[in-house]
C-alpha cells in the first residue's frame, strides 16, 4: 500500500492510499479539506480498498470556483473514469460523503462503476423553511470561498448589530452568503437532484442520520426512496460541527463509530438497520423509516395568548443546550406530559385560534428529565393568517422513548430566534385549543 499526497486526479488535487494489488476503491470527493479525512481512508486501506479524497473544484488545492448546490456529476464522472482507468482498480468504486461530500456522491452515483453509495447526514436538508442560525453558519464556515472558516460564525455575530435575518447583514459579513434570508428556494434545484439520483440507485447504499442533526428529514426521505437501502439513525451530531454540549437531556449510549459502521456494511459483517430511540437510550433493530401508525394523542394544552414582537422575538439556543436558562423569558405557552411515552415518525400540532394580524407560530417539542434539564428534540413552524383559524405544524421525524420519570413539553412561541425568524409584525395571538398528535408504535 503507498500512500500519494497531491496528486492530479481529473484536473483536481486528490490524496490516494494505493494498493499494489487491484482492488475496489472507496473514493470521497470533499468541500471540506482532505486531511480531516485522513483517518478515515487510513482505515478503509487498512480493510484492503484504494482510496481517493479529492478537494471539490474551488475547494482548497482544486482550481476554479466553488458554488454550493453545482451539478457535481460531470467532475464526478470523470474522476470515475480516472480511477477504473488505473492498474490498482479493480474497475469497482464505492462513494462515501458526509454532508456536502454526500450530495457530491449523489451526483456521481449513476456512473456504472459504481457499486454503492453510503451517505451521513447529507445535504441539502430537507427543511421547509431553513432555519436561520444553521444556514448562517453553513454558508460562513462551509459553503462560501476556497477554503473553510471554522468559528467565523461566533466571531463575525459578536461584531455586528444586525439581527441575522436582516437582508443588509451580508453587506457587513465577513464572507459572502448571499441570498439572504434563507429561503427553500435557494436549494431547491440541489434538492431535486438529489432526490431523483436516490431514486434511481440501483446499487446499495447505507443511510447514516442523527436525530440530533436537521439533515434526518433527508437521510429518512432517501433511505425510503432508495432500492436497497440500509438506514441507522443515533444520536450523533455531524463531525463538522461541535459534541453534543455536556448539559444534555440525552444519555447518548456508545455505539461503533460511523467509519467502523461503513466498514462493516462493506464487508458485509453488519446487515441490519438500527434505530436509537431518544429518551430512554435503546437501540432497536429494523428499519429507521418511520413505518406508517396510529395517529393518537400525545397532550393536549391550555388556552393562551401570545405576543408577537419583532423587536423582542423569542429565543432559540444553541444545539442541546439546556432550556432552563429561558424559563423567566415570556411568550411561550406550555403542554407537558409526563412519561412514559413512546412515538417513532413526525408529530402534529393542531392549533385553533385567532390573530389581529397574520404572524406565525413555532411548535417545539423538548425533553426533561427528572433534575430539571430541557433539551430541544424536534421543532416546526407554520405562518398563521389575520382572523380565525386551525392550523397545523408538523414536526421534524423523532423517535421518543421517555421513560416514566420524565417528561415531554410542548412549547409554542411565536418565534425561536435566530433559529426561526422573527415574527412579521407586531400581533397578539389567541390559542383556543392545542393537541398534539403522534404516530404511536403498533407494538406499545
């Protein structure tokens, strides 16, 4: 095996990890830098595959000029065609990704070499509506410029009075992140691409997701639309980003990392979809999908009124942070439920209710456990008109297992800034009736 630091590959810069003997390739194509990579092919070569990790064209040592969401199919294609060309390939080539390294193997994945896709957390998420502070932070660190700027988002928020979902801010951003303010639209062509190569897979592919990660919506989407699909999700955030803060309501149980799940889904010695329900810290096995179920009733709420105030929006916190820090912050009217209790799939929030002017209402759904720390699990957002109206919020995909001495709260605000932006205009919101309903497992 000989390691190649620097090489040319299709007219971009690669790392190669070469055996002497042809052999099937795991190829990584990243917008993030290949060192961070190097464990991770170091273990792959080690199990007996080549190995290549490319630097995406205008990323890092690759010419030209990176724009988030471009067709990687044709740089794609033809570094296949490179590799299947070499003495130490067996003409066989797996393409692995993690977020944007995802969608990059997407694109490529209708090459005929190639002979299965595994897929982490991929991007573009599949939200309705992006959410401000992780867009913020992608297009800052990630998706902006040749290289990255790791905690450019922390700096760059401490030095502007703009509130992040102002149109001026990226006139005093540090890089540019233009549209903005975040809207569906801006990835929507990604989006679409990515859904229609899923679709026509025709070879393996192995979903990893994390509930803690926004990306889940969309590991869960493709590993239903996907032919031979193998899905886990758990509790793990995304290597690009920060561990989960040690506050946590979640006990997060040790499991093998996703590089050693890879390996095992390669060599055939790991078979089996698993899934980590939140709460109560078990792994089941059987597919992650959420199989279609009883819609019952989870809690029901009180009567309340809300104010709306762009001025004063009501705050979100960073991922996993403990809520009490916002038990003295007005503006959110509460359901709990005391566990167990136990739902796999999306919950809905069924709102009847009345505004003096249109505004909007942010559903979120938070775990506590028995000392009294609050962790976000999954949250969603809907626009509310003038007048009377039912609504309904349908939150992200969860699977919950809350033993019996904790508990489920739902909160609805009418903002959780910055994560969601602040409401329109000023608006006084009347809730009349609040049920949340959920899928709950046949099994229970």
């Amino acid at each position: 095996m000989s390691i190649r630091v620097g090489v040319e590959v299709a007219g971009l810069a690669a790392d190669g990890w070469l055996p002497d003997e042809p052999a099937t390739s795991v190829l990584v194509r990243t917008p993030y830098g290949t060192p961070g990579l190097w464990p991770e092919a170091a273990a792959y070569a080690a199990a007996g595959y080549a190995v290549v990790l490319q630097d995406l064209r205008g990323r890092f040592r690759s010419p030209g000029d990176f724009v988030a969401g471009t067709d990687e199919t044709v740089d794609g294609h033809a570094t296949l065609d490179w590799i299947t060309g070499q003495p130490w390939s067996d003409g066989r080539v797996v393409l692995v990704g993690t977020g944007y390294e995802a969608y990059a193997a997407w694109c490529a994945s209708g090459h005929p070499a190639v002979t299965g896709v595994v897929s982490r957390q991929p991007w573009p998420p599949a939200d309705p509506i992006p959410p401000v502070d992780g867009e913020l932070w992608w297009r800052t660190e990630h998706g902006s410029g040749r290289v990255g700027h790791p905690g450019l988002t922390a700096l760059a928020t401490a030095a502007t009075d703009l509130p992040l979902d102002d149109d001026e801010l990226p006139d005093r951003w540090p890089v540019d992140m233009r549209p903005w303010p975040p809207r569906r639209a801006d990835t929507a062509t990604a989006v679409q691409r990515v859904e229609a190569a899923v679709a026509a897979c025709r070879v393996p592919s192995l979903h990893i997701g994390s509930w803690y990660c926004r990306s889940v919506a969309a590991t869960l989407h493709h590993a239903a639309l996907a032919g031979d699909a193998t899905c886990v999700v758990g509790g793990w955030v995304s290597p690009l980003t920060h561990e989960l803060s040690a506050e946590c309501a979640i006990d997060v149980p040790v499991e093998p990392d996703p590089t050693a799940l890879t390996l095992q889904w390669l060599t055939g010695t790991w078979g089996t979809s698993r899934t980590l329900w939140l709460g109560s810290g078990v792994w089941r096995d059987g597919s992650p999908v959420p199989a279609p179920g009883h819609a019952g009733t989870v809690l029901t709420g009180q009567p309340a009124v809300l104010t709306a105030d762009p001025a004063r929006p009501y705050p979100s916190l960073p991922h996993s942070a403990d809520l009490t820090q916002l038990a003295d912050v007005p503006g959110v009217a509460l359901g709990e439920r005391a566990g167990p209790v136990r739902y796999h799939g999306h919950a809905s929030c069924q709102v009847t209710g009345r505004s003096d002017l249109p505004s909007q209402l942010v559903a979120t759904l938070v775990h506590q456990t028995p000392a009294g720390i609050r962790t976000v699990l999954t949250d969603g957002r809907t626009a509310v008109p003038a007048g009377s109206w039912t609504t309904e919020i349908t939150l992200g995909p969860l699977a919950v297992d809350l033993p019996a001495d904790h508990r489920l709260r739902l909160e609805l605000t009418t903002s959780r800034y910055p994560r969601h932006p602040r409401p329109p205009a000023p608006a006084t919101l009347r809730l009349d009736t609040v049920v949340l309903r959920a899928p709950i497992p046949e099994d229970r």
